[in-house]
C-alpha cells in the first residue's frame, strides 16, 4: 500500500503541483485548501506524512503544526513556506523538516522519502 500524503496549502496551483510530482513518486495524495476540520481529516484519511503551508489566508501553519502535535505526536511534517524567515521561528522546530517552495520539488523529494523509509 502507497504511503498517503497530505498536502495543506490554501493556492490550488500549489496543491496541484504537488499532487501531481508526488503522485508520479508513488504516494497517494490528499489535499486541503487550509485547517479547517484539519484533525478531524487527519483523523479520518490516516495520512503517513502532511506538508503544511505556514502562510495561508485563514490559517497560520505553525499554529496548525502545534496542533498536530499535540494530537498526532508521531506524525511526520514538513512545514513548507516560501519564506526562510520562519526557520528561527521557535514553533517551527516542533516540524520533522523545512523546505523553501520551489517548483524544483526534489528537495522535498528527498525530505520525503527520508521521512518514510523504514
């Protein structure tokens, strides 16, 4: 069975990028446009890994990232931001990695298939 990714990001051209290149990796993808009813998604679709915006237009990720952590304590997530400066933000440590959006994903390729292997 294909590992199931969600991918949360309020820009649809986003989502769709990432659902298609990952897609073509093997993983099954799951999208959200934002954190509305996010645990209970999370809950319910069993991801094995989220990549989770920071700047969404009704949402703050690192908000949402705590929480997923104090839900889903052992869930792996990648905050990814098209801004660096969230790096040394303190809330974004509780995150298993970092990625800089790109259209070249294969650093969060890579950060994803580290994540999932056994």
């Amino acid at each position: 069975m294909a590992n199931r990714i969600l991918v949360v990001d309020d820009e649809a051209h986003i989502r769709m990028l990432y659902a298609e290149e990952l897609a073509e990796e093997g993983y099954e993808i799951i999208t959200a446009e934002g954190g509305h009813d996010l645990l209970t998604r999370i809950e319910s679709e069993k991801p094995n890994l989220v990549v989770l915006d920071i700047k969404m237009v009704d949402y703050n990720g690192l908000d949402l990232l705590q929480d997923i952590r104090n839900k889903f304590y052992d869930l792996p997530v990648i905050l990814c931001s098209a801004y660096d400066t969230f790096k040394d933000d303190m809330k974004s440590i509780a995150a298993d990695q970092y990625v800089i959006k790109s259209f070249d994903l294969s650093e969060l390729k890579s950060k994803i298939a580290g994540l999932l292997k056994d």
